[in-house]
C-alpha cells in the first residue's frame, strides 16, 4: 500500500513537470509571436482595469485568449448567418436565385454574443423598419 502511495506521487510529479516544461515552451513561444490584437491596444485596455505587467510574455497571451473569443464569436455569428439564409429559402426558385455568399446582419452577432453572455442593444435603423419614414413621405403629399 505505501509502494502503491509512493507510485502515484512520483506519477504526479512527472505529469506536473511535463505540465511545467509544455506551459515554459509556449510562453517561450510567445516571445516571437506577433498577435493580431496589438501589445499597446492590450496593454491599454490592462492598464484600464488596474493591470500592469511588463512581461511582454503576458500581454500576448491577453492577445491571444482575445483573438480565440472574437474568433469563436464571429465563428458563431456565422452559424446563425447561414441557419437565418437556410430557412429563409422554401422552394427551389428561390434557391437558384439566392446569392451563394453569406450576408451576416447584426441580428446574428447579436445572437452569437448573447451565447456568450454579451448582451447587445443597436438602435433600430431607417431601413431596418419598413413603416420609418411614412409619416413623412405622406405629408408631403
């Protein structure tokens, strides 16, 4: 039993030095990463909150997790994009003439970072609304 007990030690400490030496390597890795998301833009919004680090190192790995969200966002609004165009075609004339390329609106990136917990609220446009602009155009009639 006390063998048994000592295996599964030795076990946990190679497993946690892997762990150590694969997150070593990639904050290594980072060193000569160029994010998308600029240091000064990241290192801005850090500092807003009440974070400084001058380890670079940090910085890009902010970058990095921020890159992945907007990805994962934009990834999704895509879904919505394409189930929205989907069910907009019922027939098969309708979907010869429908233009192949997705059209995203912000319905659904609004649907895409609400998954997220994002709330958004986007005023209602002139065009967004058929009736805008009625009331005008039939008093100048």
């Amino acid at each position: 039993m006390n063998q048994n007990l000592h295996q599964q030690q030795q076990q946990s400490n190679e497993v946690r030095h892997d762990d150590d030496n694969t997150l070593t390597e990639f904050l290594a890795s980072l060193t000569d990463y160029t994010p998308t998301i600029p240091d000064e833009l990241v290192e801005h919004y850090l500092a807003k909150s009440g974070f400084q680090c001058p380890d670079v190192r940090l910085t890009r790995l902010v970058a990095v997790a921020a890159q992945k969200f907007v990805s994962d966002i934009a990834t999704d609004a895509l879904h919505h994009c394409k189930a929205r165009q989907a069910a907009g075609v019922r027939d098969k004339k309708d979907k010869q003439q429908r233009d192949k390329r997705p059209v995203m609106n912000m319905e659904d990136l609004s649907k895409a970072l609400q998954e997220y917990g994002v709330n958004v609220k986007h005023q209602e446009y002139f065009a967004d609304n058929p009736s805008a602009g009625l009331e005008s155009a039939s008093r100048d009639e």
